[in-house]
C-alpha cells in the first residue's frame, strides 16, 4: 500500500535508519589522547559519541555523518578526521 503523497503517516527516528553511509569523511578517536573532557559530546548533531558510565567510547557509525565539528571542538586533538567512510 502506498500512502498518498505529501501526508505524513507516523513519526520516525534517526535510530531506526543508518545515515553513517553518507559519511566523505571519518573521525578517528585516538583514545590514548583523549583526556575525557566530554566537549565533543553536546556538539555533535548525531548523538554519534556514546557516553558509558561518564565516559566517552568510540564513535556509533551507524548515525555519525562525518561532519567534523566533534574534531574542530577537542582541544587536545583526540579525534581525527580521515578520508572515506570507517
């Protein structure tokens, strides 16, 4: 069944559709850099950097589209951004 055009039929969420395919470009978190500081955290507009139990983990590629902001923001050059997706 088709819905008619233009009518939005239920909400949706990011969780339910991988966008990291999108990805030109990829962060690389050097963890032996990275102090914890957690700014990259809020900046992200993909809740891309998971936070387990105060700290953070590498990156959820499934939802982070490479736009770099995460790498701009660390001050201690913990998140590098490579060529290419994953």
């Amino acid at each position: 069944d088709m819905t008619t055009g233009t009518s939005v039929v239920h909400s949706g969420s990011s969780a339910e559709f991988s966008t990291g395919d999108w990805r030109v470009d990829t962060p690389h978190w050097l963890e032996d850099k990275c102090k914890q500081c957690l700014l990259c955290i809020p900046v992200c507009p993909d809740s891309s950097i998971p936070v387990v139990d105060g700290k953070r983990i590498d990156f959820d590629y499934d939802h982070c589209k490479g736009c770099g902001i995460c790498a701009k923001v660390c001050p201690f050059d913990a998140i590098e951004m490579r060529k290419g997706a994953k």
